[in-house]
C-alpha cells in the first residue's frame, strides 16, 4: 500500500509540472515589446502560462542589487532575498504551494523559495510572500554569479495552476 501511494505522488508531481531547483527552465520569452513591471526597475515581464495572472509586486533587496557576504557560493544567500507576488485567478481551487526560482546566466536554479499551501478563489486577488531560502547544491552558483531570471509557478489545480517569468537581474558575491 505505502509503495503505491509513493507511485501516485511521483505520478502526481510529475503530471503537475513539479520543478527541481537543478533542472534548467528556458529562458523567459518576452513579447515583441517586453513590458516593465511598474515599481521595479530592470525587471521585464516574459512568458506565462495558466489562468492565474502572477504580479511581481515588491523584492527585498530590489532587483539589480548586489547581495555580498555569500561566501563562495549561493548557500550563503539562503534566506536573504525576498519576493511578494499577487495571483489573480480566474478560477478557483486548492494550491500545493507556489515556488519562486532565481536562475544565473547558466540558467541553474541558484535560488529557490516555496509558500504553503492556499486556496484561490475567482476573482480575488491574492498576496503570497516567498523567502528563497533553498540553494542549488551543484556548485553552479558559486559567487560572483549573476541572476538573471525569475520564475513563479502555482502548483494547483488546473483551474488556478500558472506560471509567470521575468527577467532581472542580482549579483551574489563574496
């Protein structure tokens, strides 16, 4: 009994997109004319997917910082960047969790922060807060490294699964 309950939860992350934090995601595609995200300079909106409309609406530190003191590599950020996000749903159900991704130019998730579990109701909007306290192990982010991308996806139900990508820019260093 345990062994297909572990076969259905494989079957069911893999069926919902799970991602893992080494597992490159492509490169945003922003439309013909990328659109800035209002309040965040240097951050571009890119490709989405899904009916929940995802907003990046705040970062601490804001995007294009430097964050020092990470030692050699991304670990020693952990915990240090913060991202609020407001989903606006067209349909309702329950969430998994989001997850946030920050990749480098090698496009290795360097960074990676997830939410608990919600639930998205139509036409409400939403904040979720997401600390990217997770760091890639693979010694692909050793610092300096350069962040260029952001990723959000809401692990749910088709009615409110989505995922959003930006590109911006961090500099972890030493």
């Amino acid at each position: 009994m345990r062994r297909s309950a572990a076969v259905i939860f494989a079957f069911f992350l893999v069926g919902c997109g799970g991602e893992s934090p080494t597992r490159p995601l492509p490169s945003p595609s922003p439309s013909p004319s990328p659109t800035p995200t209002p309040g965040l300079p240097g951050v571009t909106v890119g490709a989405s997917k899904g009916p929940t409309a995802i907003t990046l609406v705040a970062a601490d530190p804001p995007p294009g910082s430097t964050v020092f003191g990470c030692g050699g590599g991304a670990s020693g950020c952990a915990g240090r960047i913060r991202m609020t996000f407001r989903l606006t749903p067209t349909g309702s159900g329950p969430v998994l969790w989001c997850v946030a991704f920050l990749h480098a130019d090698n496009m290795t998730a360097c960074l990676q922060g997830r939410t608990a579990g919600l639930t998205l109701r139509a036409g409400e909007a939403q904040t979720v807060e997401v600390v990217l306290d997770t760091a890639d192990a693979s010694g692909r982010c050793a610092t300096p490294v350069e962040i260029t991308h952001l990723a959000l996806t809401v692990e749910g139900v088709v009615e409110v699964g989505s995922s959003q990508e930006w590109a911006l820019g961090y500099r972890l260093a030493q």
